[in-house]
C-alpha cells in the first residue's frame, strides 16, 4: 500500500499582504517527519476564457510588468473576493475584450506553478459572442487581437505565445474540441 504524502503545517505567519497576493511562511513536517519552511503565494485564483468566433480565437495583447515584455494571451483575470469563476469568467470577458459569451463552459482548470503558489486557473470555452463595450480597468491597457486557430498553433510553436494557460487553452481547443 502506498504511504500518504501529506505534510502537516506546524506554525504559520502571513508574511506579507497585498491586493492580490498574501505570502505566508509555514513550518511543517514532512511525511518522513523532518521539519522544514514551506513559502507560499496564496492566490484568489483566475479565470481565462478562449472566446471563439468561427476559426477565429479572441486574444488580448498587453504588457506584463512580471516579465518585462508584451505578451500575446487569452483574456483572463483575478477573481474578485467572494466571486465564483463562472461568474468572473463572464464578467472578465467583457471587460477585456467587449464580447459577451451567449455559452460559457468550464472545460478545465489547474496550478499555475503548485510548488510555490496556490493561484488556480479556471479555464472555459466562449462561443456565441455578441459584441459589447470593452470594460477595462484602470490598471489595464489591452488590445484586443482575433488570431486564427491555425496561426495560434504556429505563434505557440514559434514561442510568440508564452504564457502558459494560453497554451493550454489553445491546445486544449485544437485537441479537444475540433467540433464547436
């Protein structure tokens, strides 16, 4: 039978507060029962939608502060406290891009980066788009960009398309959902 890995949290210190992140330090003990120190980023979580209008996937381009450049991604944002992703996940749409989804479905979700960071990725499917006011948030400038499925595919081979839940939205589509 398998042993449970599980660490059990010892102490535990919010080391840092933001608005869109805390950093808590943890000491726990490991299965093994050695202590160690576990740093954490605790995230509200995103969503991120792949809004498609016949072949064509909508994108945002914007530049990222984190990585120092302009980055070519799924619309996607932070949730809001207390906000479920299916409703975040419409009201980020229509912020970022102007389009409100007639279908929104949730197709899958995962961890940014789980060995340092909670932050979890809702990602859903957009179809039946009906143009709306773009919404943007003070903090935000983004342009809007329809990019063919096929060009997608190719910017993501070429590593024009970096950020990851774009990828995986984008190949998620390709590979899962051919029949929209």
């Amino acid at each position: 039978m398998e042993k449970k890995l599980r660490e059990d949290t010892i102490t535990s210190e919010t080391v840092y507060s933001g608005n869109l992140v805390d950093v808590v330090e943890d000491t726990v003990r490991l299965p093994n029962g050695r202590l160690t120190v576990r740093e954490t980023v605790k995230h509200r979580g995103v969503v991120a939608m792949i809004p498609v209008i016949d072949e064509e996937v909508i994108m945002v381009r914007q530049f990222r502060h984190a990585c120092g450049k302009t980055l070519l991604e799924l619309p996607a944002g932070t949730l809001h406290p207390g906000e479920s992703p299916d409703e975040g996940a419409r009201r980020e749409l229509v912020e970022e891009t102007g389009y409100v989804p007639g279908r929104l479905k949730r197709i899958l979700h995962f961890y940014v980066s789980p060995g340092h960071c909670s932050e979890q990725v809702y990602l859903y499917l957009a179809t039946d788009l009906s143009p709306a006011l773009q919404n943007l948030e003070a903090d935000e400038v983004i342009h809007v960009v329809k990019v063919d499925v096929a060009t997608a595919l190719h910017l993501i081979e070429r590593n024009e398309i970096e950020d990851a839940k774009s990828i995986a939205g984008i190949l998620y589509l390709t590979k899962f959902l051919r029949d929209l």
